[in-house]
C-alpha cells in the first residue's frame, strides 16, 4: 500500500480491501477496465519492451483470436534469467493436457473475459490455467514466438512455496473439465 500510495497520482484508481484472493481481486481490477485489449502482471513480474504493442498488433492481425500468448523468461531474486518458458502453436486440447501457458506471457479481449465470467474464485494456483482453457473454448488463440515477460521465481513466491497445493488443484481442474459441458 505504501508503494501504491507514492504513485497513486498515476493511477486511474485502486483499492487495498479484504478481499477472497487473487482471483478475487484481480476481477475487482478488470471490473474498472476500459480497454478494448487486457493482461495483468503478478507483484513480482514484469513486461518485457514491446510485448504491449506486440500483443495489440497480434490481436488486430488475428480478428478470430480471443487471446494471444507470448514466451516468458523464468527469472530469480536479482532477475537474472534461469529458463525461458517456450511453447507453440497450441490449441484447447494441448490446454486440456496440462501444456501450461505463464500467465503474464497473455493478453486477451475484454470482451472475452467478460463473457466467460472472470477468473473463477475456487482457484487459488490454476485460476488462470481454468481461465485459458475458458477462452480457448469459446475463441481462437494465437502464439507468437517473441519472449513478451519475466516471471520470477523465488523462496516466497506463491508456486514455489506452495507448489505441493497446485497439484489438487490440478485434479479439481481435471475434474472439471470432465464434467463441463463447455468439453462435451
């Protein structure tokens, strides 16, 4: 709250409440957005220069994509690069397979996180895996192969230290996906 109250001149708004976690929250933001185009960076992440306009110019490109995913550099405490997270041409089956899709590598059509409903707040690790695989069900995605973010890694970072929970996730997510109509 401290760092947002030194710059809060810049923001258009904000809000430091109670909230029922990440997916929660990150759903009160997208609420106040205006764009047309959206994506959304964790605490400790970071866009690389160009991903912004690269990710709007794919967008525009590509009129069937519903959203548009870049590569992501693992980086450590001091952003040195420890692995570059690549991955392909993929579609709602490779989704379906657990071919995991970093977060802030994705920007989306507002539209589109409004029609599937947001991120869904009985996920706290996968929330944003449940909500690809939402979209790739309801739109076309697009791949490009240029490094758009850096996601870091580190001791107190939610998928380090509590990596051991996203595997019941995991199996709540397959479950899901089992019973969906949306995969029927």
């Amino acid at each position: 709250v401290d760092i947002i109250r030194k710059h809060e001149q810049k923001l258009a708004w904000w809000v430091s409440e109670k909230d029922r976690g990440q997916a929660d929250a990150v759903n009160k933001g997208f609420a106040k957005a205006s764009g047309k185009y959206c994506g959304w960076l964790n605490s400790d992440d970071l866009y690389l220069p160009g991903a912004v306009s690269g990710a709007v110019a794919l967008l525009e490109q590509n009129p069937h994509a519903g959203f548009v995913y870049g590569d992501v550099k693992s980086i450590d405490e001091a952003g040195r690069v420890t692995h570059i997270m690549r991955y392909g041409h993929w579609n709602l089956d490779n989704l379906m397979g657990f071919d995991i899709i970093g977060q802030p590598g994705v920007f989306f059509r507002s539209d589109l996180f409004r029609d599937v409903g947001g991120l869904d707040l009985n996920y706290h690790y996968l929330l944003d895996h449940h909500l690809w695989l939402r979209f790739a069900s309801a739109a076309g995605m697009q791949y490009s192969a240029k490094i758009w973010a850096a996601a870091r890694f580190h001791s107190a970072a939610k998928n380090v230290a509590n990596a051991a929970n996203f595997g019941d996730e995991a199996l709540q997510l397959a479950q899901w996906m089992s019973t969906s109509p949306l995969f029927a």
